[in-house]
C-alpha cells in the first residue's frame, strides 16, 4: 500500500469532514434557541416571539439544508475510499450509523418539514412540540454519530474474531456508553451551543449597529448570552472530562497535548506554552503551572501521567505481543478447523496487542519477518504530530474561555443593565462570529489527528484501512469533492448574508399593534429584563 494513496484518502476525508462541520454546530444550537424562543411565544403570546422564531428559524433550515447535503457524502466515503476499514470493524461502527440514519434524522427531517409549513395548520402548543422534536431529532442525530466516532477512540464493547478475521461487537451496551463516546456527545454538542449563541449574538449586535429590529436584537442577546453563557461553561467542564478518560483510553494523545516526554513524578504540571521538539525530544522555554495536568488526567495528586518516551517503549511491547498473536493467527487460519488448541489459546492471550503488529504492515509484508529496527520504527510512528496537537488544543482552549467572557459580558448586561450595550461591545460582538467554528475545528482536529497512526486506536492502523485506488483517482475525487463543497459553502453563505440583511419580514404589523395597544403598561413598566419595555433610542 503506498503512503500516498494513504495520506491522500485521509486528506479527502479530512476535508469533507471540515466542510460538513462548519454548517454541524449551527444547526445543534440553532434548533434549541428557536425552540425556546417560540416556547416563550407559546406562553407569552408576545408576536416578537413569534417574529424572533421564524426569522432564526429561516436561518436554521438554510444551514440544515446545507448540512444533510454535506453529511451524505461523508458516509459513501466510507464504502468507497475506506473499503477495508468497513470489511473490518463495519459490524460495530456500521450499528449506529444506521440507527442514527432511521430514527434520528427521519425524526428531526420529518418534523423541520411541519415547522416550516405548519403556522397556519397547527396550534401554538402543537407547533411549539414540534419545534422542540426538530431539536431534539437534530441533537439525537449526533448522539448516534459520536457513539460511533467514540468507539475509534476507545474500542470497547468488540473483539476479533480469528475465523472471519473481523471485528465482531459483543455488547451494544458497552459501545452505547463508552466513556468516550459519552464525554464527546456533551462536549460536542454544548459546543455546538456556544456556536450558535455566538452567531445570534452577532448578528443581533450587527442590527443594534444599524439601528434596526430593535426589539428583536434585544431579546435575541438576552436568550444568546444566557444561554452561551451556560453552554461555554459546560464546553471547559466537559472538556475536563474529555482530558480525564484520555488518561486511560489514549494516553498517546494525552502527552502529546501536553507536549510530555518524559514522565513526571506525580502531580504533573501543565505547560501552558512552549516549543516541542520531536527530534530533542523536549518541549522548550516550557511555562509549567504546577499539578493542574496531575489533576485533570488522573483526578488526584499521587497518580503518574506517562510521558511520550515511556509510552514508545510500551507500543513496542505491545508490537512484540502483537507478533506473537499474529504468529497463532496464521496458524489458524492456515489450518483451520483443525488448528490446534494451543495456536487459540496462545491468539486469546494476546490478541488485544494484534492491532500493533500491522503498524509493522508499513515495513514489511509479514510482521514476523520484521527486523529490530522496524520494530523500533513501528513504535516511533505511534506519536502523533505533537507541536500541532500542542498548538491547536491551547488556541482551542484560549478560545473557549474567551466565549465564557463575552457571554457573561451581553448577560450582565441584558439582564442588570437595561439591554444597553456601548458600541464597542456590539463590534465585538460581530467580529467574533467565525471564532467558534475555529474552536470546533481545531477540537476535531486534536481528536482525529491526535488518534494517528490508528482509525481504531490500537485495532487498525490508518494505513491497512484504505480501499485499493490510484493517486489519480483520489486526486480527481478530492478536486470534485473540494469544489462541490466550496459552491455548497458558497451558496449557502449568500443565502444566509441576504436572509440576514433582509430581516424578519413576518408579523411586523401584528407586532406593532400589539405594541400600540400595551404602550401605556410598557412605558410605566419598571423593569430592566429581556421582557421589559425597550429603553428609548
């Protein structure tokens, strides 16, 4: 197998990937906003409620659109760029795909339809159900999706199997409520959260700036900030927790984060900057914060976190296992039926470390043949790109606690300050916008980058998982694939820009009615909330 075909494939893959999550986190977040704003419609029977829900709503299924239509290619990518991977592990990983594809996003398509063609058709309550069905089938879609992704992370709840020479589950249970697969759903999705707390802040900030839709700006900053303001809080503490099961699923990934050679005595500190060098093997001018790793990675302070030289030297333990188990499989396989019981006795005892023996696949057709220092190199390859994972994680952290600042800045101010915000605090507002989708993608890159040389850590290495194409074939499908998704993106970013510039259309008159009639309550009123009278221009 070329290197090429290999880096190739998971670029492409990487790429549509990148693409279909930028339109992802908005479409998680957008759906719960809307459902409480048209829940605040429902029992307020205020019509800025309703005008707030289907102006963000109209948004919501532009990008949901855009997101089914970039997510389908993913999944025929497997079968076609990632064919052995499939044959492999398809038993497992293909289970809740297709749950996710039959229950969850029939649910959420089946229900987007009726909220978009049901205002007239449906009553308040009704509607209102359906809107929170449309979130909820959108958040259980992805549920689905990260149980499945979690389980390349931590593969729990399978084993192989010597006569098919696959990956057979052994308990749905187990891969269901894989701790990895749980700690990514929470995280994912409350990031998902601040992505659309941000966008609708933003954009609320953008009309305040032009002195237009007022009331709906307003109200919408109030239910953005509030609600980002929880979400950024639960993205830092489900991150924690994301930190704390690596520390005995992927310990690789954990030092590489860390930029860890070496391990320390307990607790361990935190580099909050420095320079890894692979070659040294040290991270220079480290600035550490002492026992804050210790305590995130092993939640004490007497536990030790190993370092990336240490853990080299357990992969090729693990790779010299892994060549005994793959000496008993062949044995097996060659003879069968008739295979004695100790080849199957001999496989069982150590076939959990078989994935490391074909990182050997890289050097030399048989890994039993595999020289000293072929094992040496096989062993190497399990560190991942450390001063990229080491950058990435910090901008994403960085990121994350900005989102925390802000968001507790437009809530103070909505809530204890009449809903007045300096003009300053509104460009900041705006500028802000991309900064989640940054932070997403850069998540997704430490957890798919970080898992490297594996597809399923310490099961399948990446480079066994690639279907049998030519250079030139990847070469003209990534092209394809990169200008179909870029006139996608294209697309739906016009469609959104003018939805945008146009502002919500519907219910103005409603509204101001509505207004002309309550305007002697609203101008004695004496509060200062997202439900109170505006304060004058």
């Amino acid at each position: 197998m070329e290197l090429d075909v290999v880096e190739l494939s998971r670029l492409q893959f990487a790429m549509t990937a990148m693409y279909h999550f930028l339109f992802v986190p908005l479409t998680l977040g957008l759906s719960i906003l809307v459902a409480i704003m048209e829940t605040v419609y429902v029992m307020t029977n205020r019509p800025i409620w309703r005008q707030m829900t289907k102006f963000w709503g109209t948004l919501f299924g532009i990008n949901f659109v855009l997101g089914v239509a970039t997510g389908i290619t993913m999944e025929f990518q497997f079968g076609m760029n990632w064919s052995y991977y499939s044959h492999y592990v398809g038993d497992i990983f293909g289970a809740p795909l297709a749950i996710e594809g039959l229950m969850a996003f029939f649910l959420e398509a089946t229900f987007v339809g009726l909220f978009f063609f049901g205002w007239d058709k449906l009553s308040k309550t009704a509607h209102m159900v359906v809107t929170w069905l449309v979130a909820i089938g959108s958040n259980f879609s992805a549920l689905w999706i990260l149980i499945a992704n979690g389980w390349m992370q931590n593969p729990v709840g399978a084993q192989f199997n010597p006569d098919s020479m696959r990956m057979e589950m052994t308990s749905f249970f187990d891969v269901m409520f894989n701790e990895v697969a749980q700690a990514k759903f929470v995280h994912t999705v409350s990031a998902g959260y601040v992505t659309a707390s941000v966008f609708v802040l933003g954009v609320s900030a953008w009309y305040l700036l032009k002195g237009r839709h007022i009331q709906l700006a307003r109200r919408s900053i109030a239910v953005a900030s509030s609600f980002g303001l929880a979400a950024a809080l639960s993205v830092v503490v489900l991150g924690d927790e994301s930190g704390y099961s690596a520390s005995h699923t992927q310990k690789m990934k954990l030092a590489a984060i860390e930029g860890m050679w070496e391990t320390h005595e307990a607790p361990a500190s935190f580099n909050l900057i420095g320079f890894p060098d692979k070659e040294a093997r040290e991270t220079h001018y480290a600035l550490e914060i002492p026992w804050v790793m210790g305590l995130i990675g092993t939640r004490s302070l007497t536990r030790e976190l190993p370092g990336i030289n240490d853990l080299v030297d357990e992969a090729e333990a693990k790779i010299r296992r892994g060549i005994i188990a793959y000496d008993a499989l062949m044995t097996i396989r060659e003879q069968r039926g008739d295979a004695p019981a100790e080849a199957r006795f001999i496989f069982e005892q150590n076939s959990d470390d078989l994935g490391f023996a074909f990182l050997l696949k890289r050097y030399v057709d048989d890994p039993r043949e595999a020289t000293e220092e072929q094992i040496a190199m096989a062993a190497e390859d399990t560190i991942p790109g450390v001063a990229s994972l080491f950058w990435a994680f910090r901008l994403m952290v960085a990121l994350g606690f900005s989102f925390i600042a802000v968001m507790a800045y437009f809530a103070f101010m909505a809530s204890f300050r009449g809903m007045r915000f300096p003009r300053v605090a509104l460009w900041l507002g705006v500028i802000i916008i991309p900064t989640p989708w940054i932070a997403a993608e850069l998540g997704w890159f430490v957890a798919e980058f970080g898992r490297q040389p594996w597809t399923v850590d310490g099961v399948l290495p990446t480079a066994l998982s690639v279907s049998h194409l030519s250079v030139a074939d990847l070469l003209i499908t990534l092209a394809g694939f990169v200008t179909f998704y870029t006139v996608l993106f294209i697309i739906e970013m016009g469609l959104m820009v003018k939805y945008i510039r146009k502002g919500p259309t519907e219910d103005v008159e409603e509204t101001e009615t509505w207004m002309a009639r309550h305007e002697h309550r609203l101008r004695t009123h004496d509060g200062n909330g997202p439900f109170a009278a505006e304060p004058a221009e």
